[in-house]
C-alpha cells in the first residue's frame, strides 16, 4: 500500500510574471488572446507575442492567409499587440525571422530565452481534439518540457473570443510527488485569479482496475475491495494534508475524491463541478500521458473541451 505524503515544495510557486504566446496567424490561433489578456490584468505579467517563419509554409492556415514574410507577421503581430493597448503594459512582439524545420523547439527555445512562465497555445485543427494535439506543435512543445503549456481548445470559430473568467480550478493529483508538481503553478494562478482550487483524486474500483491489477481483482475480488477501500482512506487524508499546506498558503481548497474509471471519473467530476481550467502535471519526455497511463491521457483529450494546464513533472 502506497505511503501518500504530501512533499509539496511552497518556495516554488512561480511568479507568473511572463506570458508567450505563440501565434500562427490564423483566427483560431487568437483564441488564446481573452486568456491573455485576463492573466495579464490579474497577474500583472508581461505578454510577448511570437511568430515562428515556418520552413516550406503552406499558402494557408486554416482558411486564413499564412504568414511568410518577416514584414507581413510584424504587421500581424502589431496588429494583435494594439487589443492590449489598454489597461496595463504594452506587449512584446518577436518574430524569428529564419524559416525553422522545427517550429515546436523553435518555440520552446525562445520560452527559454525569455524566461516564460506559462506558454498559451490554442488548439484547434480539422480532427478531433486529441489529433490536434498528438503530433501538433502544441504537443511538441509539451514534451520539450520548458514551462508550463496552457491549451485553448478551439471547436468553432465561435470560441476565438470567448471571454476567459476562471473561478474554479479542477487539479488532479493522486498521492505522488510527480503529480504534485502541478500544485504550484496552480496555487500562482489560483491567487493571481482568485479562484478556489478544487482538488480530484480518482481511486478505481474492482471492475475498473487496469493491466495486473484487474487479474488479481477477479481472483480475490473481496480482498481487492478492502484493499482500495483503505486506498480511498488514505487518499482522503493526503488530500485533507494537501488542503491544509495550501490553505495555509492563502488557496480556497475543495476536494473530491471519486471512484471509477480514474479517467472517466475525473472528467465527470470536473464536468460535474463545471471547472473552467483543468490542470496536471505530465512527464515531458512522455508527452501528456506520461504521469498517468495512456488510456487516462487520451480520454482527457478527447473529451475534455475546456482549457487544461499542463505542467511538466520534475
């Protein structure tokens, strides 16, 4: 039975005080553009606007003219840069100029060089959402691991501009020090937006056990019972130690834990509780289903039509 210990690092808590924000040149690419400009009115952080020149770019993106010059994505970004022309700080445009083979890295690069603390990118794309994102720069810049990615997902152009008002944070965590890697960037942007994190813990049950676990189960399924049964208790007083240290750190806190299918479950839940930002932690080098098994991962993406946060695991 796991020894769930909240080791969650407080001096940690990034400041969130510079934005990167990708754009491609497409309308669907903006929907990141209400985010930003809620993040920097209640953070107080500076926003830097980044084309990538695109080695070989198509003629179009998604139904908009693509951006292939220097001087027509400086005018571009101009453009964008003046709708945050009130209310605080003027925004930083750059374009790198050499056309890249690798526009991902290429991004990640500059969220090195400009020291982001939060990347926003939209996805959006003809297939459904987990084929924008497996393969999509948005993906490749998750598995680079430099910051953490905030995805916008755009089903319609309807979407580009939503507006962004986040008052509950659904953040999953399940007793690992890998997955509360999330916590912190979450608590900077639970108290930047003054919203209540609500944390989601999942526990299986006998029938929804994954791999060796689920050949065990129907072998002693009453043992199996007791055993997540005592899994569920433990978990109720790591999230009730969770809650505490956050508190205590100036974070609202609710907690669910819920039983089932831990994708499955999770994202009723986060549904449930209407959330409008759902965050977890990811190992880089896995891309998103790292942390959590790939049935977990492609089910949030799939379903999940909300912005998630993706933090990389540490």
């Amino acid at each position: 039975m796991a020894d769930f210990t909240p080791t969650i690092d407080l001096t940690s808590v990034p400041r969130m005080a510079t934005l990167l924000v990708p754009l491609d040149g497409s309308r669907l690419a903006e929907a990141t553009i209400p985010i930003a400009l809620d993040l920097r009115e209640h953070l107080n952080a500076r926003v830097t606007l980044l084309h990538v020149l695109e080695h070989d770019a198509p003629e179009s993106v998604h139904g908009d003219p693509h951006l292939r010059t220097e001087a027509d994505t400086t005018t571009y970004l101009a453009a964008v840069a003046r709708r945050f022309a009130e209310g605080g700080e003027a925004v930083l445009t750059h374009v790198h100029p050499n056309p890249e083979h690798d526009v991902a890295k290429s991004i990640a690069a500059h969220a090195a060089e400009f020291g982001a603390d939060l990347i926003l990118i939209a996805n959006h794309g003809r297939g459904g959402l987990r084929e924008r994102i497996f393969g999509s720069i948005a993906q490749q810049v998750i598995r680079e691991g430099i910051a953490p990615v905030l995805l916008v997902p755009v089903l319609s152009p309807a979407a580009v501009g939503r507006a962004f008002n986040c008052q509950t944070m659904g953040v999953l965590v399940n007793g690992t020090a890998e997955a509360e890697t999330v916590l912190p960037c979450a608590m900077a942007l639970a108290k930047g937006l003054d919203a209540v994190i609500h944390l989601i813990l999942a526990v299986p049950t006998v029938g929804t056990l994954p791999g060796d676990r689920a050949a065990v189960a129907t072998l002693v399924p009453g043992t199996t019972r007791a055993i997540l049964e005592l899994e569920e208790a433990n978990l109720a007083g790591y999230a009730t130690e969770v809650r505490r240290l956050l508190g205590e750190s100036g974070v609202r806190v609710e907690v669910s834990i819920v039983r089932g299918d831990p994708a499955s479950a999770t994202l009723a839940e986060a549904e449930r509780l209407e959330v409008d930002l759902l965050a977890f932690a990811t190992h880089a080098q896995s891309g998103l289903t790292g942390l959590w098994n790939a049935s977990f991962g492609s089910k949030v993406l799939s379903r999940y039509t909300r912005p998630l946060l993706l933090v990389p695991a540490r």
